[in-house]
C-alpha cells in the first residue's frame, strides 16, 4: 500500500516537470519568434505617405479709381480756368498763364557722382574772393574787381576767381568780358573747376543776356463775338493772338495775359464788371510752341440775366468791352483796348495807347482795332457753348 502511494507521487511530481519544461520551452520559442519579427521589421522600407492639401490664395484687387469722362485715351485734357470776377471797386481782371509744357522723363539709371565745388588753397585769395562777393552783393563792382584782380594775380588758375569775375561783369552788362571768363573755366574741366564747370557751361549755352522781347512779343488782333442765341444772359467769347517775331522763343513760364473786363450800365455810365459775371479762359494751341508765330487764348465772358428788381433798382448791364495785356515776366510790355478809352481807365496806362509801328514789322499796341465776327462768318459747324479756333481771319 505504501509502494503504491510512493509511485503515485512520482508520477505527479514528473507531470508537473514535464509541464513546466513545456511552458519554459514554449516562452523561449515566443522569444525567439519576437526577436525575428522586431528585427525584420527595423530592416524593411518604410513608405511615408503625403498627402497635399491646397490652401485658397487670397489676392487683393486694386479698385480703379474713377475716370474723368472728359479725358479719353489718347486725348489730352484742356485745362481751363473758372472763375467770378471781383467787384466794381476793385477790377483786377482775370489772369491767363500758359501752363509749361512737360519735361522729358530722365532715365532711370544709378545715381551719379556728386561734384563739388573746388576749395580754394590759398587763405588770402579765399578771403579776397570772399569780400569780392559781399561787395558784388552789396553792388559795389568797383570794389569787387579791385578784390578778384589782385586774387588773379596771386592765383591766375583758380576757377573761383575766374567764376566769380563772371558774375561781376555780368551784373555791370559788360557781357563779352564776362563771356571770356565764364569760357577760361569750362575750359578747366570738370575735374579742376567742379561744379563751376556745370555752371559756366550753362552760362554759356543759355546765354548771359536778358533777351529783350520788347516789339518782338505783342498782341495780335482780337476777335470778338456776341453770342446772340445765349439764353441766360449775355456772351461774348474772344479769341486773343499773341504773337512772335520770327525766331523769338518764348517759355510758358515767363509770360501770361490778363483781361479786364467793363459794362456799360443804363446804357451811358462805363463800369467795371461786376463779381457775378464769370469769366472763362483756355489756351487753344497747347503745347506752347510758337509754332506759325502765335499762341491762340480764348476769353469766353458771361452776364448772368438780371431779375426784373434788380435791373430796375441798378439798370440794365451790357458788355462794352475789355481791356488785355501781356505781360513778360511780370512786366507790361503790350496792352490792347476797345473801345480805346478804356486804355484811360488801366491803372497802368495813364493814357490811351497811340497807333504806331514795331521796328520788326509788328503792329503796335493800340493800332489793331478788334474784329467783330457774326454768324454768317463762322463755320457752318461752329458751336457757341465751344466756339472752333482759331475763327476765320480777314
């Protein structure tokens, strides 16, 4: 009995052996199997996957700005001034100034060198040229000359100098002296006088006298016509030559007609005009070339219509003619009115203009009465809101 209990405890104590090796065994295998799958699968490729999504641009538009429906392609603008003029007790008239024609556009390229002007080496020839330039200031040109020859003495080649006798001979008018030294520094060079160089050659190119266009810039005739069909008052448009003689040139810049206009009031009394009226001005041959010897400028002056009260407490206004001068860098060298009292009447014509003849041929202010146009003389096509120019001649 006791054998049997011994060989049974044997038998259990060998399963349970038997099961354990098996467990043990069956881990090692699933060890062993893990390692092989890890190590396959650091060593295959991996395939990365992108996937793109496109993200909307926003763009912003620019909003054109509006248009002038008077200004087309290819059509260039008038420009034309409006305007009321002042009252009776102060008739300053309207002002018509050509505007300057463009400039060309530089090309865009780098920058250049700035060029200087060239210092001076000697400290007493810089202090004789500095006191040669107060007393040229102060218009002592005796004083000036005595400074600048005694500094030519001590430094003949010293552009500054030279520059600088230019000027003062300039300023006395004694115009082939200066000439002389304005040509002694650009034949210096850019590289010795500097900026003086620029300056002479300038002097020279442009010339160092005032042209004088006194008879050889006048007024030509002028046109006039009353608009019969106006509807809401009276309007006379004129058209006002001013004139070249050949080979003058004229910049935009430097000369502008002005007009004074004058009513006639109950039909006897000679008034300025009054400050509702208005006064329209346009340069009909833009650019302002000279091209066949004249620029065109049309006047188009308006009375607006006077109420019943109105005219039976102050009479009735009518137009009765103007007064134009021209003007050349702000001096008055023509002046044409009609009718020819009215000359009196301009401030600065203390009496009426007498008829006489340029020494270039041209007439002379106050011998060229105005022309009186009438429907029959105009074009067949002639609008009077925008009258055609120039208006047929005679």
């Amino acid at each position: 009995m006791a054998g049997h209990s011994a060989s049974a405890h044997r038998f259990t104590a060998f399963r349970i052996s038997c099961w354990t090796i098996g467990v043990i065994a069956f881990a090692e295998v699933m060890s062993a199997a893990v390692a092989l799958a890890a190590r396959l699968e650091t060593n295959r490729p991996v395939r990365i996957v992108e996937k793109i999504v496109e993200v909307p641009k926003i763009v912003a538009v620019p909003v054109p700005a509006a248009v002038d429906p008077a200004v087309r392609p290819g059509i260039p603008a008038i420009s034309a001034i409006s305007a009321t003029l002042p009252t009776d007790s102060d008739n300053s008239g309207v002002v018509a100034k050509p505007p300057a024609n463009p400039l060309p556009v530089a090309p865009v390229g780098p920058a250049p060198t700035p060029v200087a002007t060239p210092p001076i080496a000697d400290p007493v020839v810089e202090r004789l040229v500095t006191e040669a330039r107060k007393a040229r200031v102060a218009e002592d040109m005796g004083a000036a000359i005595i400074k600048l020859e005694e500094a030519a003495r001590k430094s003949p080649d010293e552009p500054n100098v030279e520059y600088e006798l230019g000027l003062v001979h300039e300023a006395m008018g004694v115009y082939d002296k200066a000439s002389e030294h304005y040509e002694n520094v650009f034949r210096m060079g850019a590289s010795k006088a500097g900026t003086l160089y620029e300056m002479a050659a300038g002097k020279l190119r442009d010339g160092i006298q005032e042209p004088d266009v006194r008879g050889k810039l006048v007024l030509g005739r002028t046109r006039i016509f009353k608009d019969a069909e106006y509807q809401d008052g009276e309007r006379v448009v004129l058209t006002i030559p001013v004139q070249a003689a050949p080979g003058t040139s004229v910049a935009a810049e430097d000369f502008f007609v002005k007009v004074l206009f004058y009513d006639s009031l109950k039909g006897k009394e000679v008034v300025p005009a009054r400050d509702t009226s208005v006064v329209k001005t346009e340069w009909a041959s833009l650019p302002i070339d000279w091209a066949g010897g004249e620029e065109l400028l049309r006047v188009t002056y308006i009375i607006p219509r006077q109420d019943e009260q109105d005219e039976h407490l102050f009479g009735h206004r009518a137009y009765y003619g103007q007064s134009v001068e021209l003007n050349y860098k702000n001096e008055l060298i023509d002046v044409q009115a009609w009718p020819r009292d009215l000359a009196a009447r301009n401030q600065q014509v203390q009496q009426p203009q007498q008829p006489q003849q340029q020494p270039n041929g041209l007439p002379g202010p106050g011998d060229v009465p105005p022309e009186f146009l009438n429907k029959e003389e105009l074009p067949r096509d002639f609008n009077p809101g925008a009258p055609l120019l120039p208006l047929p001649s005679h």
